[in-house]
C-alpha cells in the first residue's frame, strides 16, 4: 500500500440536469474550477440507453477488453468516485455507481457513459496539498493512482 496525506479544498454542489453526461458533465467542470483532486458523490436517476462498465470479459488479458452493459431503463442512482489529474494534467473521473429499476440492479464503472434522468445531485469535496495523480500502467492499460 501507498498512501498520500490531503487537506480539503472547496466544496462544489451541483445540480445535473435532463441528459446531462457522467463523467463528462463532471470533467468538465473540474477542469473549468481547477481541480485536480477530489472525492465526487452522485444521487439522483439515470435515463435509459446509459452504459456502465460491469468487468473485463477475461481478468487476464492484456490489454482488458470492458464488459459494457445497459441500465435497466430509467432508474434510481448512486455513486462514488474521485478526480485526479491524469495525462496532461487532465482531471479525470473515475466513478462507480448502483442503478435500480424494480427488482433489477447493476453496479459498475460510468465511464461508459450515464445519462442523467431529470435531476442528479453531485457534490464535490476537493482534496489539496497531495501529489496524487493517475498514471498509464503499462502491463494493464489503466491509469492507476500514484502516490
């Protein structure tokens, strides 16, 4: 284990709207306020046609090829996630988050792409005084966090 000590930062809330894109929506407002670190939740719906990633199909190839699987239809969401700079500085997302629909329910990745469904509540804590970036991993292709 690695670890890397924060302070925290600015405390964002936003209100996503009708279509409003995760993780776009979010990277693009973590680049336009300047953040690099940050602890992001999300409460609200999620419309019907998002896509999480639900797991490599095979854990050991290399690169992993995503699981990519639907939302069943409009549903209740919520999620966790952090931003941390990655190539060029870029702030980037990486989220999971549970979708439920009736008795159905999925987990995964957004950076699939998730529509939200009418209202999204996300606020963002953001995290200072740490060298935590995400760095390309060459023997997987992701880019872990560096501490």
């Amino acid at each position: 284990m690695k670890y890397s000590q924060a302070g925290l930062g600015r405390v964002f809330i936003l209100r996503l709207e009708q279509g409003d894109q995760l993780p776009n929506v979010i990277e693009d407002f973590a680049r336009t306020h300047q953040i690099s670190s940050a602890l992001v939740l999300f409460l609200g719906g999620a419309d019907a046609g998002s896509k999480i990633v639900t797991g490599p199909e095979d854990g050991n190839a290399r690169p992993p090829v995503p699981m990519v699987t639907d939302i069943p239809g409009v549903s209740e969401a919520l999620g966790v996630g952090t931003i941390f700079a990655g190539a060029g500085q870029t702030p980037k997302l990486h989220m999971h988050a549970a979708f439920g629909r009736g008795e159905e329910a999925r987990a995964g990745c957004t950076r699939a792409g998730v529509a939200t469904w009418q209202i999204g509540e996300v606020i963002i804590l953001e995290l200072v005084g740490t060298s935590a970036r995400r760095e390309v991993h060459p023997e997987t292709g992701f880019e872990l966090l560096e501490v």
